[in-house]
C-alpha cells in the first residue's frame, strides 16, 4: 500500500490518525495506576493516623483532624522521641558474617556426623585431620566475628524495665 493511499484511507474514517496501543495503553492505564497508588497511600496514612492518635492520645495530646501532612510529621517526631528514649528498637538481622558462620557450622557437623558413621569406612588419620581443620575453621570465623563486633558495636539500647508496658512499634 502507498503512503498516499493510506491517508485517504483514514480520511475517510473522519480524517483522524489510529491510536497506537502504547498511546492507548498509557491514556487507559497511567490514570488507574495513578489512582491505585493514590489509593495505597491514603490508607497507609489513614491506618498511621490512627495509630498515631491512639498513640498521642496514651501520651496526654489531643489530635482531632489532621491533615497527611501533619500525619507524617506527627508520626517523624514520635518516632525520634522513642528513639532518644531509647525505646525505638529495629531487629537486628543477621550479618552475611553470621549467617555463613551459622552455614559452615551446620556443614561441619554434617562432615562430623558422616565421618563418626560406623557404616562410613573413613580413614581414622584422615577423619582426625579433617575434624581439627573444620575445628580451626570455627575457632577462626568465631574470632573474626568478635573482632568485627568490636570494631563495628552495634547500638543497643539499655536494659529495659520488666513493670514498663511493652513498647509500642509502628509496624
């Protein structure tokens, strides 16, 4: 087909160019998307206002409406408060350190249980061997694991009150 017949083929349709389905996908869907994502955050906001204003509420303040801005405020400034109180604790998750130390001692003593098998027929020099190099082994990650700790302390917070109420967390 010509490029010259194509347009008056189109122009016979009432002159107007077909929509790509990019154009049509972004004119139909970019708009519910939007409004989805609105959606989400209005009632994230919605569920930390009320957590907020129960919250607020057990430290003696009173919040009647309050926009998403003041919402987001409110909660920023609550969350430092427990956090110089030192009653904001985020868990700690496991370092890569740990977890491959937690992996290398479960190795280990799969290679111990397999080498004490009395059905396996291990060489008792060679099973010794390998036992105090995978005992080495240990020693060593258990004594770099302390040397990071000390270098890099982790901040946690001071003993806390058995009487006090359990903290309360935002999530």
């Amino acid at each position: 087909m010509r490029m010259g017949a194509a347009t008056h083929q189109y122009a016979e349709y009432g002159g107007a160019e077909p929509m790509s389905r990019t154009y049509q996908y972004r004119k139909v869907m970019k708009p519910m998307l939007e409004r989805k994502r609105r959606a989400r955050i209005n009632r994230c906001l919605d569920e930390l206002k009320e957590l907020m204003v129960s919250a607020l509420q057990n430290d003696g303040e009173n919040v009647s409406k309050l926009e998403k801005a003041d919402i987001l405020e409110l909660t920023v400034r609550h969350l430092h408060t427990l956090k110089q109180h030192h009653q904001l604790v985020l868990p700690q998750e496991p370092s890569y350190a740990d977890r491959f130390r937690a992996g290398f001692n479960q190795c280990a003593q799969e290679v111990t249980h397999f080498i004490t098998e009395p059905s396996q027929r291990v060489d008792p020099m060679a099973g010794k061997k390998l036992m105090q190099h995978l005992g080495a082994c240990v020693r060593e990650l258990d004594c770099l694991s302390r040397q990071i700790q000390e270098q890099y302390p982790t901040n946690k917070p001071p003993s806390e009150d058995k009487s006090e109420p359990p903290m309360w967390r935002p999530w």
